[in-house]
C-alpha cells in the first residue's frame, strides 16, 4: 500500500507563528519599497523595532550597501528570479557593520498575483569573526605572520617607509632582516629607485671603503679608472648596511660623517660627493650591549637608531610555522615548477617541535630540502632532513614503551598493597586523582583482588 | 559666514547608507542662506580616499544617512562634521538644516528616535 502525503495548507496564524520562530531576519514590502511586515529576528538584527520599521521604505530600515546600487529585491522584483545567499553588509544605529547574506523572492497572493517582494537575511557576524580567526594573518611582500609581535611590525612598516628615517633592524641571523628592509624600501617614495644590501661584517675596512664609497683613478695600484661605490649606485634609493655591528672602530667614524653630512668622499678623492641614500642598518648582535662594552660608537648608535624594529626568533612564534611552510611550498612549486600539496601531520608536528637556531632561513632550507626528496604529493617525515627526524626505531620506541607500562603497572599494584588496596588511599600516596588511577588500572590491565580496602572484614 | 555641507542622495532623498553612496549634493552657505548647490560624484570606495575627496572639496558638514565606523572615523579625521542617520526628501531635509532643527526634527532614520522617547520601550538613540 502507496502512502500518500498529506498537505495541510498553511493559515496565516501558522505563517506568523513560523516567521516569528526563525533565526533568520524576514521582511516584506509592497510596490512602493515599504516594509509590510517585520518579524522577530529582523528586530534583533538591525536593531529597529517592528513598530518603527512598518511602513518605512526597506532601504532605510536596511540600510545595505547594496540597496543603492545592486538591489537583490529590486532585481527580483524586475526579472521575477529569486536570488538566494548574496553576501553583504547592513550597518546599524551603533554604526556597526553587519555581514549578512541575503535571500529574495517575490511574495504573491493565493491567486498568484505579485503583491511585493520578501527578503530574508542571516546575520553572518558569528561565521565572520571564525573565518577572520583562522584566516588572520599578516602579510607584506614576503613577508607572511600570525603573530601578534610581527603583526604589529608589519601593520607599522608603512609608516616607517613613509617617514623617510633611518632605521635599525635587530634580530638573529635569518630572521627576515633583509626581507623588513626591503619590504620597507617597497613601500616609500623611493621604491623605482635602487635597493643594495651590503653585508659589512663580510669585507675588511678597505675593501668596504672602497665598496660603499667607490674609488678614483689612480687611488691604488690596478686602479686604473673611477669606480661608483654602493652609495654612488644607490643615489635616491635605499642602502642596508647588514652585520653594522661588525665594522671597526675606524669605519664607525667614516660611517658616522656619512651620516651626519649626507657627503661621502670616494677612496682617492679629494671632493666630497653629496649623497640622497636613506640608509637601513641591521644587526644580529644587541648594539645596546655592545655600546656599553665600547666596542660600538655611541654616537653612531643613536645616529642610527631612530627608528627600531626588533625582528623575534622564530622559536618565539611557532604558530608561525604552519603558514610560512605553505608560503615556502607555494613558493617552491612555482620556482621548481613542482604540485606538492602541502604537508602531512607527522611531518608538521616533527617542524613544530624543533629549535631553529637559524630561524625562518633553516626552515625554507628544510623545505627546499624536503622539495628534493619529496616523491609523494605531500611532504612526509622521511622528506626532512636526518637531524629532525626522530631517531629512535618504532622498535626501540616500543620496547620502551612496554618497560615504561610495566614499571607504571608495578608503582601503582605497591601503591594498593601498601593502602590495602584501598584505591583512594593509593591514589593520594600517588599524588594522582582517583578517577585517574582507574583509568590507569584498567588501561595497564591491572587485576586486583575482591577487597577494596573499604571492606572492613571478609565474610 | 560661508560654510559648505555636503547632503548624500539617492533618488532626491537622503541616500540610505552613506559607505555605498555614489553623488553628494554640495551647498554653499552664507549667513545661513544658500547660495550654490552642484552634484558631486564621488570616485572614491575606501574610507580615507572618500574622506580626503570631501576634504578636497572644502566640504565642514557631512549630513548623510546610515554610515559605518569606518567611513565616519575617515570623514571626522578630516576634521569634517557628519550629521548621520538622517533620512527622507532632500529639499524639506535641507530646509531643516538651514533652519537648525534637522537633528532634532522627524528627518531621523527607523531606530534612531529623538532622546527624550529613549524611555519608553523599544526606544533607541543612534550613535551620533
């Protein structure tokens, strides 16, 4: 026997009560683009009130950035086509920004004639704020965070481009010293202009003399024409003077006049030459510490310090890792022409646990490295370099595991006896909650006898 | 004394929400008469850019319609006015600013009544 379905057609009290019972905000208009009626969950969406909304056109009532230029309402009340989950926003009377998205569709009487349009909304700011949490992440340029430390640096860094100073950059080696330094070269005025990087703990005094400042003809033996230093080269752009930490006493001084006078006199000149440069210095060494030792200049260090970033290690930002792993597989996919997915769990879970001594710079190299062996469409354990694999066998891991059980197993059947089996007792002498010692009992598959301590005599 | 305000509309009413609003009506002021008036399309979507046009145009006073935090914070950083949640026919709107009743007059949008009926029930006062 065919069962037939019933319909019951809806009276209007069952409408009102339906309407009235929903989370999602409902409305209704006439011809005219005035509100007919109002349910509950409007009320508390928009925040305005039954009362006051009836008879009000919708557009003011709903005041969405949409209705002035791409009305879903309107264009279902002129092609007749329903239009379901658009996405925008509506601001209440608190001036505050609401996603919703928005279904419409025409509202008829029982003989089918168009009488207005209904429109509901779903408030979307719960799903939002989730989507902003797990999305939440700084970037510029390459330079990618969820860190609140970094944040705040890079939600600075257009600012610092901006004011055209000069600008310490601290932090230990692989940090993204050079990265913040060009990052902010991008961002200022002077961004068609050149950016050189210049690593001034790697050149002896004269060579980085002669390297920054250029040199004349005749200066030197083999010197046979001018040569344009960095400062000549990087003329309305930006120089970084990396490891300034690591320059003598006596380029201090050379550095220092550069500075103060924008002139610079080229190795064999006798003219000073003017200089337009915004100089970046960068160090991974604390010049605080090392003015107070007196192996920097004071002078220089405030000279150069004016404005400071201080770039953390990665150690202290961990939750970074995630994202820089997929920024740096991205990356290596397009320059090796490579599809590698992502990476899976273990392997993450093996890159969240270790160190980084050489902060961002050792992780894209354990990418790259992985990049190379990794045949899988992920990247795997294996992939990693030997160093942050676990060294232990699944073997060995299991042997130990068996003797840590078997000494726990023992610890706490001693523990009973001496508490004549009396499971809180032992529980206390074990510095552990009773419910935990169950779970230990029956996971180690400890059998105890049928007293348990609270007995006072056996039968 | 000279003042230019600027009315955002929408079909010759005050436009409903001032973030999507595509012409300002711009009224020069003097003595509390107005002597110029010219629509003025806006180029400009985000906030500052937006805010800086206005300020461009020497608009003091911005009497719009519902507005988000974004765009006000913008226009007041300008050092611009903003008379918001204001709502119907341009013409009588313009009428009350000049007269210095649009603000406490009945040009105020749904939800955003006058104070003195925050006392009864449902009652609500925008943020102005």
């Amino acid at each position: 026997m065919s069962r037939k379905t019933q319909h019951y057609p809806l009276s209007t009290d069952m409408t009102k009560v339906i309407l009235e019972s929903i989370s999602d905000g409902v409305f209704t208009v006439d011809h005219q683009w005035r509100i007919t009626s109002f349910n509950r969950a409007a009320e508390k969406i928009t925040g305005i009130t039954r009362k006051e909304a009836i008879g009000k056109f919708c557009c003011e009532v709903f005041r969405s950035n949409m209705c002035e230029t791409d009305c879903a309402l309107r264009r279902t009340m002129q092609q007749g086509v329903s239009y379901v989950d658009t996405a925008t926003y509506i601001v209440n009377s608190e001036k505050k920004s609401i996603p919703v998205t928005v279904c419409t569709s025409l509202l008829k009487d029982e003989n089918g004639k168009v009488i207005g349009g209904v429109e509901t909304f779903r408030d979307m700011s719960l799903i939002e704020e989730l989507r902003r949490e797990l999305d939440s992440r700084y970037q510029m340029g390459d330079i990618v965070s969820k860190s609140q430390s970094m944040g705040k640096i890079i939600q600075l860094l257009p600012k610092i481009a901006e004011s055209d100073s000069t600008v310490l950059i601290q932090g230990e080696t692989g940090t993204g010293k050079e990265l913040i330094a060009r990052a902010i070269h991008d961002s200022s005025n002077r961004q068609k202009k050149p950016f050189i990087a210049i690593n001034c703990g790697a050149l002896p005094d004269t060579l980085l003399e002669s390297e920054l400042f250029g040199y004349k003809a005749g200066a030197f033996t083999n010197a046979t024409k001018d040569k344009p230093g960095h400062f000549a080269l990087a003329e309305g752009g930006t120089i970084l003077l990396d490891e300034i930490g690591d320059v003598s006493a006596a380029f201090q001084v050379r550095l220092l006049r550069v500075l103060q006078e924008r002139t610079f006199t080229p190795l064999g000149g006798t003219k000073p030459v003017k200089t337009n440069v915004r100089v970046i210095t960068a160090s991974n060494k604390d010049l605080e510490s090392l003015v107070q030792k007196g192996t920097f200049r004071m002078d220089l260090f405030y000279r150069i310090n004016v404005i400071r970033i201080d770039l953390p290690p990665l150690r202290d930002r961990k939750n970074d890792i995630p994202i820089l792993v997929n920024h740096f597989i991205n990356k290596l996919n397009k320059l090796k022409n490579k599809s590698i997915s992502g990476i899976s769990p273990t392997a993450l879970d093996i890159l969240m646990s270790h160190d980084y001594p050489g902060n961002i710079r050792e992780l894209e190299n354990i990418i790259e490295h992985a990049f190379i062996l990794c045949q899988e469409n992920q990247i795997e354990p294996h992939c990693l370099p030997d160093n942050l694999r676990p060294h232990l066998s699944e073997q060995k891991k299991n042997i130990i595991n068996a003797r840590l059980k078997s000494v726990e197993a023992q610890t706490i059947i001693d523990a009973l006896k001496r508490n004549q089996y009396n499971r809180l007792a032992a529980a206390r002498e074990l510095g552990i909650h009773k419910s935990t010692l169950f779970r230990k009992i029956k996971q180690l598959g400890i059998e105890l006898p049928r007293i348990d301590g609270r007995t006072k005599t056996a039968k | 004394m000279a003042h230019t305000i600027a009315f955002a509309v929408w079909r010759d009413r005050i436009s409903p929400l001032f973030d999507s609003s595509q012409v300002v009506l711009v009224l020069d002021v003097e003595n509390g008469i107005e002597i110029n008036r010219q629509h003025v399309t806006l180029k400009m979507q985000e906030p500052s850019s937006r805010a800086g046009e206005l300020a461009e145009r020497g608009v003091q006073v911005l009497v719009c319609g519902a507005i988000s935090l974004a765009f006000a914070s913008a226009i007041e950083s300008m050092g611009i006015n903003i008379i918001p949640f204001v709502a119907g026919d341009i013409n009588p709107v313009i009428r009350s600013f000049l007269n210095g009743t649009v603000q406490n007059s009945d040009f105020r949008m749904p939800g955003c009544r006058r104070k003195r009926h925050r006392r009864f029930r449902g009652g609500r006062n925008c943020a102005i």
